[in-house]
C-alpha cells in the first residue's frame, strides 16, 4: 500500500505465533525393566514410575487389544508400545510373549512423537528438547540360540535401529533394553558395530563392574544383557547408572539411569549444536572438538 494512503497513528507489528515450551531432557531418570509380563510385575512397574520420567518394558506379554493397560499403570504416565502377537494368524496356543514400550509422564506428551518401527521389538519416541530433538529407542533384541538366523535375526534388529536414527532429525540418542549380549558373547561384536554405526556409548559399561542384569529362576545362570546407550554429551552427563536389585518379579533387574546438567555441559552442549548448524547451513567442514574437552575441568 501506498505509504501516503496509510492512517495516521496507526501500526503494525508483526509477530511469531508463540511456540509450545521446550523442555529440559538434559535432566531426566530413566528405567529400563524386562518384565517378563507386565501383569505380574504391575506394581514394580508403577514403582518404577514413582521416580522414573521415562520407563523403557521388554517383554510385557500383552495381546494388541491389551495394549491398553500400559497407560493405566500409573495415573501420571501414558504409554506407547507394541505386541509381537499376531491375533490374525489364528488361534493363540499358549501365553503371549514379546513387545515393547515406552512408558513417559503426561508433562512430556504435548513434545513427544512416535517413530512407527514396524517392529515389536523397537518402540521408539522423538521429545523436542531446547537442546533439540532427543530420540529415544526401547528394544528387545533377539536371544541367540546358537544358530544361523538368531545371528541373522540379531543384525537386521541392529539395521533397522540404524536406519530409524538416521531417518530421524534427532541431534542425540538413547537405546536401552534387553540387547541378549554381554562381552564375550557371539552376538558382542554385532553390539559394538551398532554403537559404532550410531555414535553412542554402552553407558552402564563404563560405569559398573561385576554386575548382573538377569538371573536364571534357579539361581544358578546370572549375565548382564541389559544395557543403556546414549550418544556421547548424554553419557557425559550421567551422574548415576544402577541395577534395581530390590525387584523380584521377573528374571531381569531393572537397569537405571539418572542425567543431570552443569552449567558447563550445557555450553559445550548448545556450542556443538551451534555448529552442528553452521555445518548443515553453509556446507563447512567444522573439526569439532567440543566433546573431548567436556567434563575435563
């Protein structure tokens, strides 16, 4: 419009639709359990709740039209999940087995969105963060028995892991559950080769010794097969990695996970997302060095 034609005295400002508040998942518990079916182990499940913002099951045993049930195990938390059973292949011959899912606190659910793996064993979230999107993935990786397809088995779950990361826009990683390994085993390497492909660290190897995550009902078989992955600020920012002993209900202990910030860290943080940035936007082949020098004072 003409600038002459415009009333006297009368504005214009223009303005951004305000966008909902980010959160902070720089500072969160989070609680890995195999339950081995979440209707035996509801209460340790709602326990786990208590203290826990995100809470990652393997194996809760339900059918599809029971998936339900997830989100009434504790009054502040809602969840996402799937089950490994297929009520259209016939009749159920048996007691269910499988699935998995992602129990969050009603606060998170206006920042999370699901990621469809199109497998029942990976459930996998997105939260925005002001650190930017956090991807977090709860699995249930295949058990070798000692075969041709359970190492076949193993690779593809760890490939479609991959694959989900890098699809996503998420700035940082977290994959926790039942993985079926521990060092020595056969399926080790194909572990390594996942944390290698997407840039994390076994959190909980790092931080415990002579520890178990399952115990065989006689007592006599215990391995640690449970583990926390987290992209390398994350891990740097733990300040607590456990076993919850204290559980009984199922063969698997919890494996817990407690991530608070400094003031630091999250300089270091916003500075490597910075020119993660840059990087994107003008094609700069940055050499960043912020991570090695994060946690050193």
């Amino acid at each position: 419009m003409n600038a002459e034609l415009w009333p006297e005295g009368v504005f214009v400002k223009r303005t951004l639709s305000p966008s909902p508040k980010m959160i902070d998942t720089c500072n969160f518990t989070l609680g890995s359990f195999n339950c081995r079916s979440v209707k035996s182990s509801f209460d340790e499940v709602s326990n786990l709740c208590q203290y826990c913002d995100l809470v990652f099951l393997q194996e809760h045993w339900l059918l599809p039209h029971e998936l339900y049930m997830l989100s009434n195990i504790h009054s502040d938390f809602l969840a996402v999940g799937d089950s490994s059973v297929d009520t259209f292949a016939g009749i159920l011959i048996g007691r269910p087995y499988g699935g998995t899912s992602i129990l969050y606190g009603k606060s998170l659910s206006s920042h999370i969105s699901l990621i469809n793996s199109h497998d029942s064993r990976i459930t996998a979230i997105i939260i925005q963060t002001v650190h930017g999107p956090f991807l977090f993935i709860c699995v249930y990786m295949p058990t070798d028995y000692s075969d041709a397809e359970s190492y076949e088995n193993y690779t593809e779950t760890c490939t479609k892991i991959t694959a989900i990361y890098e699809d996503s826009d998420a700035v940082h990683l977290i994959i926790a559950g039942d993985f079926n390994c521990h060092i020595g085993s056969r399926f080790y390497d194909i572990f390594t080769e996942l944390t290698v492909d997407c840039n994390v660290v076994c959190t909980d190897l790092t931080r415990l010794t002579d520890t178990f995550t399952y115990c065989s009902g006689d007592a006599l078989k215990c391995s640690w097969i449970d583990h926390m992955l987290c992209s390398p600020i994350i891990d740097k920012l733990v300040n607590s990695c456990y076993v919850h002993y204290d559980f009984v209900s199922s063969d698997h202990k919890p494996l817990i996970l407690c991530s608070q910030t400094c003031s630091l860290l999250v300089f270091q943080l916003l500075l490597y997302q910075l020119m993660m940035r840059l990087f994107l936007l003008t094609g700069l082949k940055l050499m960043i060095y912020v991570y090695p020098s994060i946690g050193t004072s």
